[in-house]
C-alpha cells in the first residue's frame, strides 16, 4: 500500500459536505474497507466540516474550509480546518448533546470520538478549529465484497 496525500481547499457552502462525503467515500472503497467503516468515515468527515459551515462560520458562504487527507499503510488521517469564529472551551463543546444551536444534537464530536482511534481538537478564539482524526488502517479486516 503507498502514500497519498489530497489537499483540498473549498467555500463553505452546505453542498460541499455531500462531496467530501463522497471524495472520503472513494478513498475508503481504495483501501478496501467494508461498508460500515466507509460509512463511519462519511460521518466524521460530514460531521467535522459541517462544524466548519455551521459554526465556524455561521452559514457565510465565502469562507474557506480546508480537508487534508493522508494515508500510508499504517493510518488514515483526516484533517478539517477552518479559519473561523473558534471554540471557547473545546472540552465542553466535546461533551454529548452541547451545541451552541439549539436546533443541533451536539452529537458531532460524539460520532468523531467513537468512530475514529485518535481524535484532536485545536482551536482559538476568532482564529478558527483544527480537528485531526486518525483512523488506524492496520487493524482493519479488509472488505470481503
């Protein structure tokens, strides 16, 4: 298995979520993962630049949200930046059901926990979240399709 790096940079607009979604998808499918662990990855990413839109940047359409990702033999890594408004207290913000929208589960950072092996929070205030999740490639059974 090699190397492979994508860096992406797109605007911040709801309809992006669904082409990470599928851009996560087909690199799953490549490292012939099963179902379940493609569909996790679709959870993490939609989750993760889903907070970029909503709540980095209050549904402002012109922002950027950047998506790395990386893999080699070992891990799977999947990094969502964006440069906007940041979480006060990361720690409180990772608790289940805490959300700023009262319309929101607060379950995202819940799901990126669960379904990833190493989850990282970096944020400052009006200097915007990072968040790194690691999925260990090693320890998957490969699909059986």
């Amino acid at each position: 298995m090699k190397r492979n790096l994508l860096d992406l940079k797109f605007y911040s607009l709801a309809e992006n979520v669904g082409i990470t979604r599928m851009l996560i998808a087909s690199v799953g499918a490549q490292l012939d993962l099963s179902l379940n662990d493609i569909e996790e990855l679709k959870v993490v990413v939609s989750e993760a630049v889903s907070n970029s839109i909503i709540h980095g940047y209050a549904n402002h359409p012109d922002k950027l949200v950047h998506l790395t990702i990386e893999q080699n033999p070992e891990a799977l890594k999947i990094i969502v930046k964006d440069e906007g408004c940041g979480i006060p207290d990361v720690e409180q913000a990772m608790q289940p059901a805490f959300s700023t929208d009262p319309e929101r589960m607060g379950l995202g950072f819940v799901f990126m926990q669960s379904f990833m092996d190493d989850l990282q929070v970096e944020s400052a205030v009006n200097q915007g979240t990072t968040v790194t999740m690691i999925k260990q490639l090693d320890k998957i059974q490969p699909s059986t399709h």
